[in-house]
C-alpha cells in the first residue's frame, strides 16, 4: 500500500487565492482527518470524516475553510479566499480502527 | 477538562544513554494512549499504543512506553539511544468528544548527541 497520499506537496500562493489541498486515503479505512501543524499551534485537528461524512468540524478555523469526501478514496480541503495566517503543514490522516497513519503533508505559503 | 501534555519542550541525551520523553494526560474514562514520531518535512509516524492490557507497551524502533494510571504518565522510553532517534515526539490521547478523534500533545524534541 502507498500509505496515504497528498498533493500537492508544496503550495505557494498570494493571498486571496483560492486553494485546493487533496488526499487519497489508505484503502480501506473508515475514517479520515485533516490536521494543520504550525510553530505557534502545534497539530491541530480541524475536521474528520467516517464512510465519507463530516463528524466533527469545530476545528475548522473559519467559514473560508471547507472540506468535502465525496467518496471513499478522495477527500479535499479548501481555502477561499486564502491568507498569509493560513500558512502552515496541513496532514491528512486516515484510520482503521485506532492509530492514524499519516500523509507527507501539504506546505501551504500564502504571500 | 480532558487533556495531554508534554512538559518538556526538548531532551537532549547522550548516544548509548537511556532516554525519557514525558507525557501526562487527563481523560475521563480508560484512556487510549499513543505515541507518534515526526522527522523534519515527513508526517507524523506511529510508534505505540496501550489501549488495554499489559502497562508496559513496546513498539517500533526500540520504543517503548509504560503506563501509569496511578501518574497518569505514558512516558516514551528506550535504553540505549541512537544518533537517529532525533526527532520530534507527540504523545495523544483519544476520547476527547467521543471515540473517534485524536487529541496530541504539543511535541517534545529529542536530540541525540554522538
């Protein structure tokens, strides 16, 4: 298995911009995660989802940030418009039953 | 309030020395205990989990982890470290809102001087 795979790996866009992160699960696996890692927060969990559905989003900063699963193997996490606060390391991570297994995250720099 | 916490920001030890990474928690009800590694520009790696059973709980790379209900401590151990076990450790905790999210601690980095 690849483990769970996110794209792009590095983003650098003006602010405004909107941006579009991606990942692809490890097959199988019931429940996905979206994190942002930054120096002053640390690992943040903003939303995660099981058999496709948003469970829990009351970490998603604000209304600029979105994220949908349409299906099983595809998540995406969107931020409209973007700002330079949003820069950080976003992970997807997805699950079985108790551990996570992480992706290589997405660096996001908005200028 | 249900929480994890890391009280050290970084531990510097000595290659071949034993080496400690601290983590306490505070969760209502029988806690599931992880820990993770990070190393630079890579996502988080598992390492361990308790969940039930046995209080000493061994995982990759030689880690090892025990738990104290008693401290409510799951603190990371290995008795000889390596020049490669530098990196960053979290400690997390799941049952925060339910059973399925994951709360982390705010990471501890570990040096390991030759």
């Amino acid at each position: 298995d690849a483990g769970v795979i996110q794209s792009p790996r590095h983003e650098v866009t003006e602010m405004g911009q909107e941006v579009t992160l991606r990942c692809k699960p490890i097959s199988g696996h019931d429940y996905l995660f979206w994190y942002r890692q930054t120096m002053m927060r640390g690992l943040e969990l903003l939303i995660y989802f099981n058999n496709n559905v948003p469970i829990d989003d009351s970490g998603m900063p604000e209304d600029r940030f979105s994220a949908k699963m349409p299906n099983a193997s595809f998540s995406t996490l969107k931020i409209q418009p973007s700002e330079p606060r949003d820069s950080a390391v976003y992970f997807c991570a997805s699950s079985r039953s108790n551990e996570q297994f992480f992706g290589p995250g997405t660096r996001l720099t908005v200028l | 309030a249900q929480s994890v916490a890391q009280p050290e920001d970084q531990v510097n030890v000595a290659e071949g020395n034993p080496l400690t990474v601290k983590c306490t928690y505070s969760v209502s009800g029988n806690p599931y205990l992880f820990w993770y590694v990070q190393y630079p520009n890579r996502g988080l790696q598992f390492l361990l989990k308790y969940i039930t059973g046995d209080n000493l709980v061994k995982g990759s790379y030689g880690f090892e982890a025990e738990f104290n209900k008693s401290q409510t401590s799951f603190h990371l151990k290995k008795p000889s470290a390596l020049v490669s076990d530098s990196a960053l450790y979290f400690c997390a905790v799941r049952g925060f809102k339910n059973n399925n999210d994951m709360r982390f601690g705010a990471g501890t980095r570990l040096t390991v001087k030759p």
